[in-house]
C-alpha cells in the first residue's frame, strides 16, 4: 500500500512540474484561462492537453522530454 502512495506523491509531483513548464511557456501567447492534461491520451513518457486563452484561442500541447509541441485547434 505504502509503494503505490509514493507512486501516487511521485506522478502528482511530476505533473504540477509539466504543468509549470507548460504555462511558462505559454505565457508569452497571453492570459491564460484554462490549461489540461488530457489524461486519457497521456503516457508515462508523453503528457497531452490544452491551453485556453482569454480571448478563446485554444492550442493543443505534447510533453515529452522536455520538450513542447503544440498546434492551436481551429473551430
């Protein structure tokens, strides 16, 4: 029981850090409303979601590595 709390610590750690990095990038493109991990999509080794900004615009990101891929998603 006590391996899987860890666990658990260990993977909510390292996504508040995703998160951080991700919104530092994103910074710069405005006022951000909303950001996401789409946790179905996500893997161990590449996290997925999406940036909404205050005037509606919306990308979709890849996390891997430490690197950001993103697209903005057309409506």
């Amino acid at each position: 029981m006590t391996g899987a709390v860890v666990k658990k610590q260990l993977d909510d750690k390292r996504r508040q850090q995703i998160l951080t990095e991700v919104r530092t990038f994103f910074d710069s493109f405005g006022t951000i409303e909303v950001l996401y991990i789409n946790g179905f999509e996500s893997t161990n080794t590449c996290v997925k979601g999406g940036v909404v900004f205050d005037d509606d615009v919306t990308f979709l990101f890849e996390y891997r590595d430490g690197e950001i891929d993103y697209r903005e998603e057309k409506r």
